[in-house]
C-alpha cells in the first residue's frame, strides 16, 4: 500500500502548445488524506490545533501501518 497518490484530487485543465487539452492533477497521499480526516475529528471534539495535527498525523501512520499486514 505505501504511501501513493490518492483521492480527492484536483484537476487543472491546461491546454498544450499543440491545441490539445492536458490535465494536471494534485491529490493528497494517503497519509495526508487520513491525517486530515482524523484531524477533522480531533478539532471538533475541541482539542487545539498543534496537539490535534501531531495526533493526527500519528493515527494515520499507525493506520497505514496496520493497513500494509493484510
């Protein structure tokens, strides 16, 4: 599993010399994603901003982790 690309991602239509429409995604890995889903939880039960990022960020590696034994 790692940490690859994954959704949401943001598409930025560009259009090429040639004429031709070319798409430049940006997402988030998986980290980051898990991160903010658990930081979203955290905030909102009240915890501040610095101790809910450094939890945030660890329940996502400890999730990834867990993730890549199955």
């Amino acid at each position: 599993m790692g940490n690859l690309k994954h959704l949401p991602t943001h598409p930025d239509q560009l259009v090429s010399a040639t004429g031709y429409s070319e798409f430049d995604t940006q997402t988030l890995t998986k980290r980051e994603y898990f991160a903010a889903m658990a930081m979203q939880g955290l905030l909102a039960s009240g915890e501040s901003v610095a101790d809910s990022a450094k939890r945030a960020v660890r329940a996502a590696d400890i999730l990834i982790e867990e993730l890549n034994k199955a």
